[in-house]
C-alpha cells in the first residue's frame, strides 16, 4: 500500500510558484478515488451529473409479469426484471380486488382486520415489490402515494406498525416532495393527506406512552407547528387533535367516545392506547365512586361494549377483565363494591394475564 502525504497536496508547494506538479495530480487523483469520489459522479472538478444524466441511468422496466416476490436487491436493477408502471397499476388493482374478496369470504366488513399468516404476508411481499419497482426507476408520482396509501391501511387492520410507520414516513416525503406539483397531479398525490396527517398524530400520542421511545412530545409538538389552520379545521386532523388531548388529560371517558367516533382506520392505532386508558379510567373511578359502582356504566365507560358484539357476550367479556383486574362483585354480579377492591397493579400493567380470560 502507498501512503499519501497529505501536506503535499493542495499546499501550493512543488514548483514555488504555487503550481502543482504533474505527480502532485497523480496524488490527489488517487486520493478521489480512495475516497469514492470518481465512483459516482466523475471527477467534481471535471464533470456534475445533471438531472438528464440521472435519468439515462435508471431503469426502465420492461417485465410484463406481474406478480412478484420481495428480494432486497444485492445488485444493480435489471431491466427484465423491473415491472414498468403500467404494469403495476393492474398489479394493485387486483391486489385490491383479491383482498375485498377474501374479506368477504370469511365475512368481514371492509375495515375489519384479515386473519393474520400466509394471506397477508403475500400482500405485504407483493406490496412491497411494488414499492422496490418504483423507486429503481424513480417514480416518485400520484400512483406511488396510492401504493404507499394502500400498504399502510393494511398494515394497520393487520396491526402491523413496523409496516405502516415505514409506509407513513415514505408518505411524509413524498407529500412535501410532490406539493410543488401542478394541476390533477397534486391533486390527486395530495388527496388523502390530513387523513395520513391524523394516523401520524395519533401514532406519536401512542409512541409519546412508550418509555423506551426518545422522540416523544418533542415530535408531536414538531407535528403541531407545521399544520395550517385549514388542515387543523379538517375533520380528521381535528379528531386526532381531540386524541391528543384526551390522552394527555387521562380523560378516559372522551378517548373511549373519540375510539367509537374515529374516521377511516384511526381506531386502528386507537387500539394501542387501550389498555392504558382502561388502567387509568378504573383507578379513577374505583376512587371516585364510593361505596359501589354499577358493572353497566363501568363497562360502557371504558369501552368494554364493542359496536356490533351482543350485549350478553360483551358484558361477559367485560367481567373476566374486570375480576382479572381485582374487582369484588356484589352477590347479583350487577354493582361493584369500589370500597373493599384492590386492584392488581400488574394485570392492570399488561404484565400478569389472568387465568379467568
């Protein structure tokens, strides 16, 4: 190996006079080209790639197949097997049709959650081969908002959110890179953006409850600062501001009301906070209301009567959770007495199930 005398280069010295000597060059080529810099971009003093020399390096797909698993690429993009986007567009439409279909097979509504395992993980694989062939050939339009849309719903009732938090950043980008658009293009790349704007409020208020994340209130407070006052009086921003605040305050009768009122997927995310927010209405009340507390209204209030369950199996469910919890019952089952209850602080905790649920 050579060493390179770094005081020799670019000092001036040589010639005395301040010119480089024709072996001074040859170092400072060879210390470019250890540092990378003639690897991409040629040499700076010579040559800048521009945009047009960009765009005659990137690919452009010519595979016409189009279902296709995810690999993570160890070499450079081949054009055969790269789905141009035209290819990719029928590719998500029947991805989406497919996915309607399995739902209503196994009767679900079209916001319910799909069982996990093989089904979704081919979703998610596809999807993302998806996502890989669009950025190989840099497209960076409406149709690939649409793609990173679709994934982080489904990841979301599939209650997946290392999926969907790395659909949420790329969308973040992309909106910001795409509002410099003109006409239908920026209006159909921004379309949806308060309602993926709401979903990243309510993720940061239930990362802000999660001990070993840093960000916290810092981001959200970040969040807050870059909305508009158009997008702050959109119902969906609204809502997730309403969340925000419900969480912070421990008011766990308006986060249980925001959980049934929630639009689009935002119960999704909702779910996280649960368990908190029952912890914290149940100490309240088993505090607040003395001697006893009807098992009805303590149920309703902390969202233990889900919308579309029966009535006998919800409130059935509900005083498991409730005895897991430490609650005393009345001989009718129907009041608690709040007086003689000790609450068990690790169920509560998530960290001691009980042997009644």
């Amino acid at each position: 190996e050579r060493t390179i005398d770094a005081n020799l280069i670019g000092s001036g010295s040589g010639n005395g006079n301040g010119n480089k000597s024709l072996s001074e060059y040859s170092q400072a080529a060879d210390v470019d080209r250890y540092m990378g810099k003639t690897v991409i971009g040629g040499n700076a003093n010579k040559y800048k790639l521009t945009e047009e020399d960009y765009e005659e390096m990137t690919v452009k797909g010519s595979c016409q197949i189009l279902e296709k698993e995810f690999l993570r690429l160890t070499a450079p993009p081949k054009s055969e097997l790269v789905r141009p986007q035209s290819v990719l567009e029928g590719h998500l439409k029947n991805l989406l049709v497919g996915r309607r279909r399995n739902k209503k097979q196994i009767g679900l509504g079209s916001g319910s959650k799909v069982p996990k395992g093989k089904d979704y993980d081919w979703f998610c694989s596809q999807l993302k081969a998806i996502r890989q062939d669009l950025r190989v050939q840099r497209i960076f339009n409406s149709f690939t908002v649409k793609v990173y849309e679709t994934h982080a719903r489904i990841a979301l009732e599939e209650e997946d959110l290392n999926e969907y938090n790395q659909s949420q950043t790329q969308l973040q980008e992309l909106y910001d890179q795409l509002s410099t658009a003109r006409g239908k293009e920026r209006k159909k790349s921004l379309e949806n953006e308060n309602e993926f704007v709401a979903y990243r409020i309510i993720y940061t208020v239930f990362l802000t409850g999660n001990k070993k994340y840093q960000g916290g209130s810092s981001d959200l407070f970040k969040i807050m600062l870059l909305l508009t006052s158009e997008q702050r009086n959109h119902p969906f921003v609204a809502h997730a501001l309403k969340v925000r605040v419900a969480v912070a305050d421990n008011d766990y009768h308006a986060f249980f009301r925001l959980r049934n009122e929630c639009p689009n997927h935002g119960a999704y995310l909702m779910d996280n906070m649960i368990p908190q927010m029952r912890s914290v209405g149940l100490k309240c009340m088993m505090k607040a209301y003395r001697p006893s507390l009807a098992v009805d209204f303590l149920l309703t209030e902390l969202g233990l009567v889900c919308a579309g369950e029966s009535e006998k199996s919800a409130k059935k469910r509900g005083i498991l959770w409730l005895k897991g919890c430490g609650c005393v019952f009345e001989p009718d089952c129907n009041m608690i007495s709040a007086k003689d209850t000790i609450l068990d602080e690790a169920f509560l905790a998530g960290t001691k199930t009980s042997s009644l649920i």
